[in-house]
C-alpha cells in the first residue's frame, strides 16, 4: 500500500460508530417488525393486500437482518480476528472493498433499493386501482436504477481505483437521478390520488375534513427525513469523505423503518378511529377488491382495510437514488 499509515483516515471509529448506529436502528426495526406482525395479522379474515404487505415486510426485515449480520462479521474481522504482524490492521480493513462482508452488504444494499422501488411501484399501482398503463414509466425507471446501483457496486468491488473512479461515480450519479425521479414522481401521484379520494368521499359523507389529512402528512414528512438522509449521504460522497459506505450502512436501517413505521401508524391510528356513519353510504370501487368505506358493513370491508391496503402506498425511501 502505497499511501502512508498517517494519511490514513480513521476507518476504525468511523465503521465502529456507524455499525453502532445501524444496530440501533435495527433493534428498533425489529419492534417496528413485530408491531406490522401484529397489526397485518390480527383479526379472523386476513384481506389479500394485507398477506402481501406480510411478505413485503419480512422481505425488507430479513434484508436489513442480513446486513446488520455481515456489518457484525466485520467488526469481528477487523478487531477480533486481526493478525497481530500487520500494522494498522483495523484500519486499513475497511479500505478493502473486496472482502466478502463488503461485497455481501453491497448486494444487500442494492437489493433492498430494488424491493423499495418495485414495491413502490405495487403501491401506486394498488392506489390508482390496478391501472397498468400507470406504472409502466416507473418501472422503466425502477429498471434503469436497479442497473446502475448493481454495476456501480460491481465495479468498485472489482477495481483498483476505489470508489472514486470515474465509472463508478457516473453510475452513482445514474443511480441517484434514476432514484430521485422515481421516488419523487411516484410519490407525488400517491400524494396527489389520495386528495383526489378525500375530497370525493368528503363530498359523499358531506364532511369537511379529508379524512386521508393524516396520511398524506405522513407520507410528506418521512419522506422528509429520508431526503435528507439521502442528501447527507449524497454530500459525503461528492466530497469524497471516509463516512460515506459507513452513511450507506445507517441509511439501510432507515429506509426498511420507515416502511414498517407506515404500517404501525396507521394501525395504531385506526384502533381509535371508528367513525361512525349511516350505513348506507358506501363507495364501492371498480373492483372488489377495494372498498372504501363510509360507514360500510363488516362484510363489505373495514376502514381499517382501506389504510393498510391504500395509505401505505408511500415512498419508501427517496434515498434509494443515493448509491456509492
């Protein structure tokens, strides 16, 4: 290794700091887990939209409890298991972008950006009732993502220049416009549909309050907090810093929390939300599947269904364009 054992930045602390983070957040993760558990499964007839939240969820949570996994496999490398006759071990470790732990958080990373989108994209498709011709641009996007997270991540594992080479900093820049576009824009339509089904159930019940406020409030702000997740990850790599994987790392947590802080909400909010309305206003949709109710019987469908099977289609994480 060329660069001297000064100039090198202190790795050490920087992973040990942000692993430490990253725990944290998944041992929350794994309470915000059990609660979507709960809430999903709860009650005699589970809704088919609710049993593919299931599957998305562990999906995510078993990604983010690989991950956490392999950043432990690299503490335990760095520090335990380092050998005693090379100098500044634990340091020059996490300068080696090659090594199995690297490379599988890597994959992993890429893959929950790719489940994030694509899930996204079953959310806006379930919301705008199952109109194909909706999501045909966000897969071409979804698609265009997913190829360039994945090249960028195999190209910096397997080159020489690090992650600043030239190729690899084209495709990160690929990657973030691809996933900013796609988060924002699709986001933006979720958004905008559900005022759309405010302002008409509203003028049915002749109420004044959009009763998808809350929601839409939900969606706005933790799609807040991930943007400027993702700006400060965005930030740290354009000026090339150490922190910048180690920011990857944290924000794997945050985006698999903030999917499953959406399911919890809304269940928690629904649990103490049972309005109530004359039974013969129902606004059934073009599709059995989707009722959206308004003091509608048991047996058509429940209020709480049309949250967990509408509301939750948000944008995951705006941070998915965000890839080093």
């Amino acid at each position: 290794m060329t660069t001297s054992n000064a100039a090198l930045p202190p790795m050490d602390k920087i992973s040990m700091i942000g692993i430490w983070t990253e725990t944290v957040l998944y041992g929350v993760n794994c309470v915000m887990y059990g609660l979507c558990m709960l809430i999903l499964l709860r009650g005699g007839r589970i809704a088919t939209l609710r049993w593919v939240l299931v599957v998305m969820s562990t999906i995510l949570f078993l990604l983010c409890t690989v991950h956490v996994g392999a950043s432990l496999q690299e503490l335990l490398e760095a520090f335990v298991y380092a050998p005693s006759d090379v100098p500044d071990y634990s340091t020059t470790y996490w300068l080696n972008f090659a090594l199995t732990p690297r490379a599988l958080k890597d994959i992993l990373y890429d893959t929950l950006v790719v489940a994030l989108d694509f899930i996204l994209i079953w959310r806006l498709y379930v919301v705008f009732m199952y109109d194909w011709k909706v999501v045909i641009l966000p897969i071409v996007l979804a698609m265009g993502h997913a190829g360039s997270v994945y090249a960028s991540s195999t190209i910096y594992t397997l080159s020489y220049d690090g992650v600043y080479g030239s190729v690899t900093i084209s495709l990160v820049i690929s990657a973030w416009a691809f996933g900013f576009t796609l988060n924002v824009s699709v986001t933006g339509a979720i958004v905008a549909r559900f005022w759309w089904m405010g302002r008409t159930m509203d003028s049915l019940t002749e109420t004044s309050t959009n009763r998808f406020a809350a929601s839409i409030y939900m969606i706005v702000e933790s799609g807040a907090v991930l943007l400027a997740a993702s700006i400060a990850v965005l930030v740290l790599f354009a000026s090339e810093s150490p922190a910048a994987l180690t920011g990857l790392d944290v924000i794997s947590q945050v985006a698999v929390l903030s999917s499953l802080l959406i399911v919890v909400q809304v269940g928690r909010t629904n649990q103490y939300r049972t309005p109530q309305v004359d039974s013969s206003k129902a606004v059934h949709t073009a599709r059995d599947e989707i009722t959206f109710r308004a003091g509608v019987p048991r047996e058509w469908g429940s209020h709480e269904d049309l949250s967990l099977q509408s509301t939750l289609s948000r944008s995951p994480s705006i941070v998915h364009g965000t890839h080093v």
